[in-house]
C-alpha cells in the first residue's frame, strides 16, 4: 500500500493556539549540506536563527549523493590524492524502510506518479537523493546553502564568538564571525583501513568500500572482504555474481572452518585474517589459506574535522570527545555542537531530534546543565565503556540504547518520544533481515505496521482540514 499524499502537503501546516516564548536568534555556521547538515538548517532556522550552511560540493546530499568517479587512492590512505565525498556502490537500497527511514516532519512518500522516480519500500539511492532535494525545496533551504564553499578552520574568539574561514572552488578565502557552529561534515570520506600482519609484502591489490561503485572490475578474480557489517554483506553478493571466488574476513566469526554461504557455490565466510604473504596467500585465523588478487576493505571511516584545532576535540580510536551526548563539549557548549556523530540507528529521524535540541538551546528556550555536570556525565560514561570493556571505537555506536536517546532528547525538546509504529517497525524489519537475507527488501510482513505509519501520516493531515488550521502535520513536533 502507498499513500498518494504529495509530502509537500504535509509541510504546509503551522501549529496554532500555542504561545512562542521569546527566543533569541542567533548567527549560526552549518558545515556540511549532508542529510545532518540539512535537518539541522530546517531546525535552526524554524527556530528562528540566521543560518549559513558551507557546502564544499555544488550540490547537496553529502554521501547520498552519488558520483562515480572514485579516489585517486583506491585505499584512501595518500593524503595527495583526489578525494571524491561519497561512498555509495551504483547498486546501493536502503536497509530501512522509507516509512521508518523519513524525518517526522517531512514522511519519507513514494511519489508513485511520478515515472521517473523509485517508489518501492526499499528504494535505491537515487530515490533517497531526490527526497533530500524535495526537503530542500519545501523548506526553502537552498537559499542558506554557501555550495562549492569550504571551511577551512574555526577559531573560537572571546565573547563566545567563532571565526569561520571558508575558501571557495575559485581560491577566495573569507573570514566572518558567527554566534555558533554546528559540524555536520559526516563520517564518511576518511576511510578506516583493517591491519594485516604482512600486507607490505603482499603482491595484490587493495581497496576500500568508499570506492566500491560496480562489481565488473572484480570478473573472475578472488575476493576477499574485511568487514561483518552491512556493506560487506551487500558488495559481497554482488560481487560473487562476477568473480571466481569471494571470501568475507569478519572479527565477529569464531567458526573453526570456512562456511559456505547458502545460495553461493563461490562464497565463504571466515574468520579475520591472520597474515599475507609474498606469494599471495592470505592466512585465516580458522588457519585456512587462499592465493587472492583483491582485498576489499568494508572496514568502516574515521571522524575527522581538519577545520578544528586538536584542542577543541579529540578523536581517540574514533571516539569523539569530551562530548555531552554525543552532540556538546562541555568546555564550548552551546556555540560548538556535534550532529550525526551516533550510529546504529535510523539516521534521519535522529539527525532531526538532535537538530531541534540544538537549536532549541541556542535560542534559550531549553537549558544545558553546568559545564562541570556535563562533564562529570561524560567522564562516567567512558568509565562504564571502560568496566563493561568496550572498546573506545564504539563510544558512539547507540545500538543497546537507540530508543531510550531518542526519547531522552525528545522529552527536552518537549515534543512525544518516537511513534511506537516506528520501533516495531525497526524491530521487524532487523528480524526480517535475519530471516531472508537476500531478499528482505522485497518480501515483509510487516503490513499492519506500514497502514499503522500511513493512518497517523493521513490522521494529521485529515485533523488539519477539519479544523481549517494550518497546523504541521507533524504537531508532535512543533
């Protein structure tokens, strides 16, 4: 089922009867047009703050944005190299479902009337790009995006003051002074690259995900990819369509010997790899051994933030810090703040929230604790990852307390917690993934979930008619 409901619709609505305390507007820098960048202009500027988001590429979507040109460096380690800022493979589908996927105050519609566009549940990036550019529209945010604009370093002044330096594409540097910044450049362009006792020696050929695009130059070659999450799932099977053979090195399987995987007379999955050697072989931990041409990094990025002094943060194994849930530090809080830093969790929605928390406090109608208190906050956080021995790399991976964040940071921006559609929806959608691996995006029996998540979308818009307001259809929000 689809319902034919233009989003735009949706968006038209503004909540009446409510008093607007006064709030106080601010000058605000946004780094980064990406999915965090662009819901976090939408909530600065609804709240009524001067927004100016620096793009350094001529278009918005950050890595949805696909392009098949790749890094110079198919590793990604030369700090010379040509960077391209995106990741996504030509072949690439949402693992979410875009009911589930959307922001709360623009549902994420299957435009079905429209030809050229990707109405299925599960849709192709394409499909996702050209949803980031409705949002765009609807809202009016194109006329705050700086687009081929980079920010090349923040200097915090007296008076809670940043200076934001910004290069264009043709050379021209500019300074200019803003309340606060909100870094939203993503995490995926500095690619984390898996160590491999011997690879100096090793006479094959290495690549990263971030410049995987098609499976073609792979034909008849043996594969193998480090990597247990997502991605190496996908670019595995789609490359066992192609290459002679595929084998999948993954730190999260124990197994004593190499498994066949179901389906596939050509792909096996093994534990990490233990050495390379010279004359090609690579050796496993299940100490089985391969004579391979590739190895396919689906290893994950690292945070970086070149534009910021290594004093403002740290990035420690990946962990970002000192920062009060995963968004603040407590020594620059509010005019430095962090959003897209969590993983493991329906990006939009959550962008969103952190966005409106943000903005919320930047415009005085919601209060940070102390700087002491966030920071003794911080500090026992890290000392539970500690005792529980977790490592560092993990610090902003909310997989065990997704809902509960959420409904943490909604409660202070008083709006209701995530819909309760949403979470089974969430739920279902990772069980069916376990139950049909390869075809899950196609096949679901969540269809009470789907009427659950479209009857709320339509009970809004059928509220607001009725009562001839123009009220968002989105009022949990407002």
């Amino acid at each position: 089922m689809s319902l034919r409901i233009s989003p735009s619709t949706f968006s038209q609505i503004t909540m009446q009867g409510q008093t607007t305390p006064t709030i106080t507007s601010q000058k605000v820098a946004v780094i980064g047009a990406g999915v965090s960048g662009l819901v976090a202009a939408r909530e600065l500027h609804q709240e009524g703050h001067q927004v100016v988001v620096f793009e350094q590429n001529n278009k918005i979507g950050g890595t949805w944005a696909y392009e098949p040109n790749t890094d110079s460096d198919l590793l990604s380690l030369d700090p010379s190299r040509t960077i391209v800022h995106t990741s996504l493979y030509e072949s690439l589908r949402t693992n979410l479902p875009r009911e589930a996927m959307g922001f709360r105050a623009y549902p994420f519609i299957a435009k079905e009337e429209d030809k050229l566009r990707d109405p299925r549940r599960f849709p192709g990036h394409r499909e996702v790009l050209h949803y980031l550019e409705d949002f765009v529209s609807e809202f009016g945010l194109s006329e705050l995006i700086r687009f081929e604009t980079e920010v090349v370093h923040i200097e915090f002044m007296e008076q809670r003051k940043c200076a934001v330096r910004s290069r264009t594409k043709d050379g021209n540097v500019d300074n200019e002074v803003f309340n606060a910044v909100v870094v939203c450049n993503g995490h995926h362009t500095v690619p984390n690259v898996a160590e491999v006792p011997g690879i100096d020696v090793w006479p094959g050929k290495q690549i990263h995900s971030h410049n995987y695009r098609v499976p073609n130059p792979f034909s008849e070659k043996v594969v193998v990819l480090v990597g247990g999450s997502y991605s190496a799932f996908d670019i595995s099977r789609e490359i066992a369509g192609v290459a002679k053979e595929v084998h999948v090195a993954s730190r999260y399987i124990t197994n004593a010997n190499p498994t066949k995987q179901l389906g596939y007379d050509n792909l096996w999955l093994h534990s990490m790899i233990e050495s390379a050697h010279e004359d090609g072989t690579l050796i496993f931990q299940d100490e089985s051994s391969v004579v391979v041409d590739v190895i396919l990094h689906c290893t994950g990025y690292k945070f970086d933030f070149p534009f910021l002094d290594r004093d403002v943060v740290t990035v420690d194994d990946n962990r970002v810090g000192l920062l009060y849930q995963h968004i603040f530090p407590p020594k620059l809080a509010p005019w430095l703040s962090f959003v897209g830093l969590t993983w493991k969790f329906a990006t939009f929605p959550l962008y969103e929230v952190q966005s409106k928390w943000v903005a919320g406090i930047l415009s005085g109608k919601i209060s940070l604790p102390t700087q002491d208190e966030m920071i003794l906050d911080v500090e026992a956080f890290y000392l539970k990852f500690e005792a529980d021995g977790v490592p560092k790399r993990y610090t902003h991976n909310i997989w065990d307390y997704q809902f509960k964040y959420y409904d943490w940071l909604a409660a202070q921006c008083r709006i209701l917690p995530i819909e309760e559609w949403r979470n089974q929806m969430y739920a279902a959608t990772g069980m069916n993934m376990n139950v049909r691996p390869e075809t899950y995006r196609d096949e679901w029996e969540d269809q009470n979930l789907i009427l659950q998540a479209h009857d709320e979308f339509l009970q809004y818009y059928m509220l607001s008619l009725d009562k001839g307001n123009k009220i968002k259809i989105f009022s949990p929000l407002c």
